[in-house]
C-alpha cells in the first residue's frame, strides 16, 4: 500500500496522536544513534505533518515513560469510565 494511500486510511479510520518531546530531549534520548544527526529535520517535517493534519499531540518532553503513556490514553479517550 502506497504511503498517501495509509495516511488517508489512518486519518479517516483512525483516531491519530503526535507523540513529540523538544529538540533537544529527543537529541538527548538518541544522541548516540546513527540516525540521531538527522532529528533536527525530523523534528520540523513531523511537527508540519501533525499540524497539517490537525492531530492532537502528547508532548513527551518532561514526562516519565509512564507519565507519557497516562497522557495518551487520555488523549485517546480508551481509559475505564467509571459508572
């Protein structure tokens, strides 16, 4: 399946989140990756994409792992409704 063809189907059937921290947190986390000297350029086209798309975001800057996946649970709106 081409990429235009999935980001259409994940939009229309998806409830779609941008899971993002700064610059420089990334860089920290993947510093020593291969693929870490291309985040700065990552980092813009993604956030363009997710604000072209209108997606909601989870901001990971400041969180701990577990503080980040309680962000987006709640962002995805799937956590126990209690009656």
């Amino acid at each position: 399946m081409g990429g235009r063809a999935a980001l259409a189907l994940a939009i229309k059937h998806c409830k779609n989140v941008f899971v993002i921290a700064d610059l420089k947190t990334l860089i920290k986390r993947k510093g020593r990756e291969l693929t870490a000297r291309t985040l700065p350029r990552q980092w813009v086209i993604y956030n363009a994409l997710a604000k072209s798309l209108n997606l909601a975001s989870v901001d990971t800057s400041s969180s701990t792992p577990i503080q980040s996946l309680i962000k987006l649970i709640k962002e995805l709106n799937i956590a126990k409704q209690n009656h």
